[in-house]
C-alpha cells in the first residue's frame, strides 16, 4: 500500500537524483550545448521533475481522502 511517507521518500530520491543531474549538466556546459549527451540529460532530469509533481498530486489526494 502506497503511504504519505513512501512518497515523501520516494520524492526526496528523485530530488536528489534532479540535483545531480542538474549539477552534470551544468559542468558539461549543456546550456549552449545541444549535443546527443546533453539532451538526453535533460530530458531525464524533466522526466524526474515530472514525477515528483505526480507525486506530490498523490499525497495531496491520499491528504483529502
């Protein structure tokens, strides 16, 4: 069964996996760079970002009911 704490959990795993990806993509200067690698990065970063926000909509509605 899914929990407010599984969640919380799971959100602060996936904020740091963001942060360390934020933080490759900053030292491989992927802001002005669009190669293979640095695309990639970050659509796994959006990704991650996605599914903290999916998250916090479940523990909001585990909250309400």
């Amino acid at each position: 069964m899914i929990t407010v704490e599984k969640l919380e959990h799971h959100i602060s795993h996936l904020q740091e996996q963001h942060r360390l990806i934020d933080r490759e993509i900053t030292e491989l200067d992927c802001h002005w760079d669009e190669s293979v690698e640095c695309h990639d990065l970050k659509k796994k970063r959006l990704r991650i970002k996605d599914e903290i926000e999916t998250c916090k909509k479940k523990i909001a509605e585990l909250k309400l009911s």
